[in-house]
C-alpha cells in the first residue's frame, strides 16, 4: 500500500467521500497532494461509510487521483466492474447489500453483455437527430426561463433558472406534460437526500414515486406506439430488443438524477465561476467561444467520484489493486491535473484541448447524454447573456452535503 495520511501532509482519516468535506468545497488542496505523492491511495473507512458494499474487515477503498489512471480504469472493463458493488461509491449509511443489489436494474451499474444491450436501445433516443430535434424548442425555452428570470428581479438561480431547461429537456424528451416537470425536480432532490438532513424526503420512496409514474407511460406507448422517443425505447427495434417497462422506469430514473442534476449544477456552479471570473463573462457575453460549455462542465465536474471493483488483482500505477477491492475514480482530481491542464485552476472558456473527465471517460460507461447536456448548457448560457447579461450574485451559494455530487443548491442572484 501507499503512504498512509499520518506521512502525507493530509488530515488524519481524510476521506473524500464524507459529506462534510465536500460540504465546504471538492478538497482540491489534498486531491493534490495524493495526485503528486500518492495517486493511488488506500482510504481505510468505518463500517457505517461503506456500508452494503463489502465484508467486515475489508473496509475501503483505493483513491485514484491522476487524470490517466482515471482514463485507463474507464476504459478496462475487462480488469473492473460496475455490477459488483455498484458505480456510487457511497450510500445511506443504513444501506445493506440487498438495496445494494437491487441497483444493478439501472444501466450505470452494469457490465456487458446487459449493459452494452440496454445501452444499444437506449441510444435509440441520443441519436444526433434525436437530440437536434430538440434544440429549436429548447432554444425558446431558455429565453423563457430568462425572461422570466428578469421578470422576478431576483431569486434563487439554482431553482429559477439552472433547474428549468434540464427538466424541461427531459420532459420533452419522454412526452412529460410540462406541468409534470417539478415532479421530477423533487424526485429527483429526494432521491439525492440522504446525505443532507435540509432536504426532505425518502429517496426509497422517491423511485417508487418515479416507477408509478412511468411504468404505465410504457405501457401505453407499447400498446399505442407514437412518433415519439418513448416508442423508440419500448417497442421491439430492427435489433428484435426493446426496453421493458421496468428496464424503462429504472432508465427514468438514472436519467432524472444523470440529466436534471449534472446539467443543473454545471449551469449552477458555471454561472458562479463568470460571477468569481467577470473578465471570463465579458468575453463570453463578446465571442461565444465553441469551448465555453466544456470548460463549465470541466470546472464543475458535478459528479466528482464513481467507483469500480476490481474482478483480479491488477496493477494500477505502481500499485497492486487486489481482486474484490473498491477503487474510487475521483473525476474531480482528474479534472484539475497539471500534468493534463495548463493552469487547471484558472476559469478559461478559451481552453482548447479540453479532455475533461467529467461525463465518466471513454469507457463503455461514457454518458449517454453528453450531447444534450452540452446542448442544454450551452443554450441556457446563451439565453442569459443575451436575457439577463447584467445578473449579479448577492449571497454565497449554498452548497449540497453530499458524498458524491459537487451540488449546489440554493444561489441567491439579482438577474437586472
């Protein structure tokens, strides 16, 4: 093993995962340090923090920091696995492994051959086509939401604005009545709110809520198919495979979380680094630079860590990963190596070549989505400089206890 924190310039039992670290800010300064001294490190973790994952007495996980050890584990499905403990690398603490489990329905936590099956028919509904439709309405939607913005005077940007065109994307996108969509918004918040006790709600429950909905949907577009997306992923394609309406209620609801919350908080987290970098908004407000939506997302990086496990021992670096050991791919490290990302600290819309990790690598589990969510960050970001180009902030963002999630979830603005 590595060095252990006691000869790192590390607190004692630092752990990235807790909520409490990541309730202040992504622990850059000492994802830094592990990247330079000890880039794939063992984190040693009570019984309560990896709970459901595995057997008492081999309690952790393996930290990987550097940007290429992070690319190359995306990429080695043969070496690492989703499906055995799942790709979120913790849950509630009262979580137990049946719960664990019943995740691998969700395509995010599975390995081919079912994974790469499920992924064939839901590309059906990302093809580049699929997602151009898609753009005139969210065009106007995006206006709508800053007109509206400017209308209130002032508000919270995460719920006025950031949350908006994500779910009304993913409503368009599964024939949702847009009256619907603030039923995803707090689906999708509870399903998130075991870590912070400010939220609400029973993320149990929450899914069952997001089932009931959309199960029946399937259903009836089985029965009665349409011109629609929801047809394309439930009826029976050329390939003789179509979602079942289980398989469809279980993709609902990795896309409300996938979609509404990376989108929101990349628009969320973007529109506070122009607030913190205001040469960066007058550019944009100027040139609307191609490379300005991957460099948010980059600086956001809204899902700083996923796991794997490893299926034999395996060298990663200069380390050995034994066989059933969790690694943690900390994409929010990656994000910020020096050794990929010439000043990675510093905000620059203008950052060409980009190849930020932040939609999972290039892997088998590369997000489906990454296209519309370019496309919905792109075009709120458009909207508001041409809508409301004066926003200005006027309280701290709060932020999301989470393990997981570099949330933000209250952001206090005036947009005129």
């Amino acid at each position: 093993m590595t060095a252990q924190p006691d000869s790192l310039d590390l607190p004692v039992g630092f752990d990235p995962t807790e909520p409490d670290v990541n309730l202040a800010a992504i622990p850059h300064e000492e994802l830094g340090v592990l990247r330079r001294a000890a880039p794939v490190h063992w984190v040693e973790q009570t019984a309560e923090a990896s709970a459901g994952f595995v057997a008492e007495g081999a309690k952790g996980y393996w930290a990987i920091t550097r940007h290429a050890d992070i690319a190359a584990i995306s990429k080695d499905s043969k070496h690492f696995s989703t499906s055995v403990n799942g790709a979120i690398i913790r849950f509630a603490p009262d979580m137990t492994r049946d719960q664990v489990e019943m995740q691998s329905v969700m395509m995010i936590n599975q390995d081919d051959p079912g994974h790469g099956n499920l992924r064939r028919i839901i590309s059906r509904g990302f093809t580049p086509r699929a997602i151009g439709g898609l753009r005139d309405a969210l065009a106007a939607a995006a206006v709508r939401i800053a007109e509206d913005a400017r209308e209130k005077g002032t508000g919270c940007f995460v719920e006025d604005v950031a949350s908006e065109l994500p779910l009304q994307a993913i409503a368009d996108l599964l024939g949702v009545p847009q009256e619907d969509r603030r039923k995803l918004f707090h689906w999708s918040n509870q399903m998130l709110s075991y870590d912070d006790p400010e939220i609400e709600g029973d993320p149990e429950a929450a899914s069952v809520e997001i089932l009931n909905y959309f199960m029946p949907i399937a259903e009836e577009r089985k029965a009665n198919p349409q011109d629609d997306i929801v047809s394309k992923l439930v009826t029976v394609g050329e390939d003789g495979e179509g979602l079942t309406s289980d398989e469809f209620g279980f993709f609902v609801i990795l896309l409300t979380v996938a979609g509404n919350e990376t989108s929101r908080n990349s628009i969320t987290h973007g529109m506070k680094a122009f607030f913190d970098h205001p040469d960066q908004w007058e550019l944009y407000k100027k040139e609307r630079p191609a490379t300005a939506v991957d460099e948010i997302i980059r600086w956001a990086t809204p899902v700083s860590v996923f796991q794997r496990t490893a299926l034999a021992d395996v060298m990663v670096g200069d380390v050995e990963v034994k066989k059933d050991q969790r690694v943690g791919i900390f994409y929010a490290s990656g994000n910020f190596d020096d050794e990929v990302f010439e000043d990675p600290f510093t905000f620059d819309i203008m950052r060409d070549p980009n190849p930020h990790l932040a939609f999972g690598g290039h892997g088998a589990h590369y997000c489906i989505g990454a296209n519309l969510a370019r496309l919905t960050v792109g075009l709120m970001f458009e909207a508001i400089a041409d809508t409301i180009p004066d926003i200005s902030l006027v309280e701290d963002p709060r932020r999301l206890r989470h393990s997981w999630i570099n949330g933000i979830k209250e952001m206090q603005v005036k947009y005129a």
